[in-house]
C-alpha cells in the first residue's frame, strides 16, 4: 500500500505450535500479541492459532486482553482504511467524496433522507373517521362484519 501503510496482517504467519484450550498466562500474553498484529477478524485468527471459532470465542468471553487485543487489531485496520478512503478523495474519486460527506458531513447537511410531502410540496393531509359502533364490536369479536360501514358525515 502507499504511503508507509499497510494492513496489520501483513506478513503473519501461523504461531509456531498449537495451543492448549486453557492457555497459560504465556500464551495468552504472545496470543494477544499476535492479535493485534492480525486483521482483527475472528475466524481467521482462530485458524492462525489452530483452534476453533468457538475456542476463540470463548477465549474472548474469558480474558479479556485478548478481546482488547481484538479491539486494538480493529482500530488498526480502520486507520488503514481511513487512510485509503482519503487517499481517494485526494484522488477525485465522486464515490469516496459522496461516501465521506454522507459520513462525516451530516452536520452541514449532507444526509440521505426522503422527504414525504402532500400535494405541490403542501403538508400531508390525514383525515381520521370514527369507526362506527357496529365496526368496533366487530373488530374486537375479530370479525370483519360491519367493518365496511361507514359513519354518517
């Protein structure tokens, strides 16, 4: 990648052997190690360290350096794509800009929203009929008799 950045995983390897389902306080401080040096992502750190997802999920229930070492890994895999989408945009790249101000421009009004108006651009109008007697019951009897009456103008 340019400029110096490249992704945390780059260059990593398996560990060098299997580990135990309960680490010793070693292991778990190279695991966490080797954590923030990966991409971040579960399953394939989990096959790096030969276990399975699971393992590796309940590792992270359980000591919480290696879940930190996790955030750590996703933190360094979000500056490099930070750093890409700028690149981007430095570049003139509509789709990064748009992308960007869709994100980070919210406060100077840049956001996606659909507007639903009446008529013209005019308010929407919402008129709001009483039901008859006959429909009410009907209804709370779950019926739909008497349902097609309607109130008297």
């Amino acid at each position: 990648m340019s400029q110096g950045l490249s992704p945390p995983q780059e260059g990593l390897n398996e560990m060098a052997h299997p580990l135990s389902k309960k680490p010793t306080r070693k292991e778990l401080d190279r695991m966490a190690e080797f954590i923030r040096k990966g991409d971040g992502l579960q399953s394939s750190t989990a096959r790096r360290l030969k276990v399975s997802r699971q393992t590796m999920r309940q590792w992270l229930s359980k000591y919480p350096e290696l879940l930190e070492a996790f955030d750590d890994a996703r933190e360094a895999m979000l500056d490099v794509a930070e750093s890409q989408l700028h690149q981007e945009i430095k570049k003139g790249r509509a789709w990064a800009v748009c992308f960007y101000l869709k994100c980070q421009g919210k406060s100077r009004g840049y956001v996606e929203r659909q507007e639903v108006t009446g008529a013209d651009g005019r308010p929407l109008e919402h008129a709001i009929k009483e039901l008859p007697e006959a429909a009410l019951r009907a209804l709370a009897q779950g019926s739909n008799r008497g349902a097609s009456e309607t109130p008297a103008d």
